[in-house]
C-alpha cells in the first residue's frame, strides 16, 4: 500500500494486476486500484475534481483530468471515510500512477491533496518506490 497524507486528508492507494483481462501477446495490461480517502482533520470537505499523471514504462505520459471519482463527489465529516475502486489499462508491463484531488472546505477554499505515487507491476516485478 501506499499512503499520503495532506492537510490531514489521508489517501491510501492499493494496485492490483488483473491477469485475466491482460494479455501479453497483445500488450494489454491492466491493473485495478483501490483508494481510501480519510478525513482526519476537523472540517467537512467534499472532493470536487481529480487529476492523475499515468506513465508506463517506456516513460510515456498522459494526464486524466475529471470531476469526482467514479461519478462521485463524496462529501466527508472529519473521522468519515470513502472508498473507491477504478481501473488503469497500459501496453507496457509497468508504469506509475500518481495524482492529486481538489477538495473544496465548508468555508469555500480549495485545495489540492496529493494522491501518493503507486506502481504498476506485474507481481513477480514488484519495486519499492521513494
């Protein structure tokens, strides 16, 4: 697993490769991901948009930008938590996800919380980011 956490918003971010819709010969390869965002501060917050950098391992990039995460914008209390899983699909057999949320306050402000880089591996080629 990997973990960040900003203005106390904790992301949790867990891979998973997904051999039965991946296919070598054809250079498909996909990976779901589950992500835990934990608001452990003391204001209610609502993610309001997404925005991931995705890149395989050629070291070719592209950026996903949206509203919410899978059609949601989850307000969460402080101690309230939302979990969700989505899906990566690469034609190398490696890449890194990270990313970053905008979340919007009671009061209004907005502000960016950092979505922890994760790799991409299949599991017999784990490594160890930092």
């Amino acid at each position: 697993m990997y973990r960040a956490v900003t203005r106390n918003i904790s992301i949790t971010a867990k891979p998973s490769y997904m051999p039965e819709q991946s296919s070598a010969e054809q250079s498909r390869y996909f990976w779901a991901y589950t992500i835990e965002i934990v608001n452990q501060g003391d204001e209610t917050v609502t993610l309001l948009s997404r925005h991931w950098i995705i890149t395989d391992g050629e070291g070719k990039t592209q950026e996903v930008r949206g509203e919410g995460v899978v059609g949601e914008q989850p307000t969460l209390s402080p101690g309230m938590s939302f979990t969700y899983t989505s899906g990566c699909p690469l034609t190398t057999p490696q890449g890194i996800m990270k990313g970053s949320y905008i979340f919007k306050n009671d009061a209004g402000e907005l502000f960016d919380v950092a979505i922890p880089a994760f790799s991409l591996d299949l599991p017999e080629a784990k490594r160890v980011l930092h």
